[in-house]
C-alpha cells in the first residue's frame, strides 16, 4: 500500500485515523502545510470542530490553494467532507468550493438531538462507486455532527436524522464521508480500503 497524506487541519481526531490506516497497511503522513503534499499519491482531510477555524488553518497553511489543484484521490472526513462544499452555514464561511452546496445545520426533529451522535444506517446507495464496494446498503455508521451537506448529485449514500443528509459523496477524485470511518467497524474500515485502492474515472 501506498503513502497516505493526512492532513492536519487543527483536529484531534488524526491519531484514530492513522491508525486505521496502519492497520490496512498503509503508511500515513501528517502534514502540517501545502508543501508536505507533494510527491503524495493520495490525501486524506479529516476534521473536527468548527468549520470557520478550520478553514482558516487550511488558508493558513496553503492548503486552500492548494488542495483544488490536485489531481489526486482526496477523501474528506467528518467536518472534512463538510468543507469540501462551496460554502458553509457554520460561522457563514466559504469553503474549498471543490463541490457544489452550501452544508447547513441539521434541524433534528421530535426526540432528534443535535449534534447527531452515535450509529446510523446508511439508506440504500443513491449511486453506485467503487468507494461502497463491500459495504451493504443498510450498513451502520457512526456519526458525530451538527451540520450537514444536503442530498445534491454528488451524493453516492445518504442518511437521514430528522432530514436526509448527504452520508458520502464524490465527484471526479474527490470523494467525503460524513461519519467516521475509523469509528464505524467493518464498514468504515472497508470503505477506507476501498479510498486506499481508488483510482479515479
């Protein structure tokens, strides 16, 4: 397997994923700016936290001009795949714009808390991709967020807390997942395999 960039965009989270990724035999790197990502195959952007701070740490730190020239495999987690999207109601900050969508905050609903937290179906798949290879429809993940990116056409598994949400997405050789996939089992562990041997159409 491959070197994995993983970038450091002020979360605490990086630890549990490089670990995961060990464990599919990968060998991660964290990079704590633009220039750490030259030379990598493939980048991995988790994050946790606000949308505004972390953003300012990807402008910071060239990340943000950097990671929509890419023509890497990249996968956003968590509030990593939030920032992917144009824009976000979350401090009303812009975002990486390498997707289209504004990520808005969840209303949750009768006995639905926000942040939503703990395991989640995955709905039947909306598109088919070799990201979801071996990963049932029905499957559970686990999830911790506020905000969510809506159901657009680049929505390839969707869930829904109160409201339907975008669960994964991709376009091109990007590609996000809300939930964590180092927290969620076989399914995450699979769907981070599958990102490891990912090549692009």
């Amino acid at each position: 397997m491959s070197e994995v960039a993983v970038i450091d965009a002020g979360g605490a989270n990086f630890g549990s994923v490089c670990y995961a990724l060990e464990r599919l035999g990968a060998r991660p790197r964290i990079v704590r700016d633009a220039d750490g990502l030259r030379g990598m195959p493939r980048v991995l952007l988790p994050g946790v936290g606000a949308a505004a701070p972390a953003m300012a740490l990807l402008r910071e730190r060239g990340f943000a001009e950097v990671l929509p020239r890419a023509e890497v495999p990249l996968l956003g987690i968590c509030l990593g795949m939030q920032l992917l999207f144009d824009g976000s109601e979350e401090g009303d900050v812009a975002c990486l714009g390498l997707l289209p969508g504004r990520v808005r905050k969840l209303q949750g609903g009768p006995g639905l808390r926000v942040p939503h937290m703990g395991w989640n179906a995955l709905e039947p798949f909306v598109l088919a991709s070799p990201l979801l290879a071996g990963i049932e429809q029905g499957a559970t993940a686990y999830f911790v967020h506020g905000y969510a990116a809506p159901v657009t056409a680049d929505c390839i598994a969707a869930c829904t807390h109160g409201e339907r949400f975008a669960a994964m997405v991709a376009r091109g050789a990007v590609a996000g997942a809300q939930f964590h996939p180092e927290r969620s089992a076989a399914s995450g562990a699979r769907l981070l395999d599958n990102f490891l041997r990912w090549t692009p159409a």
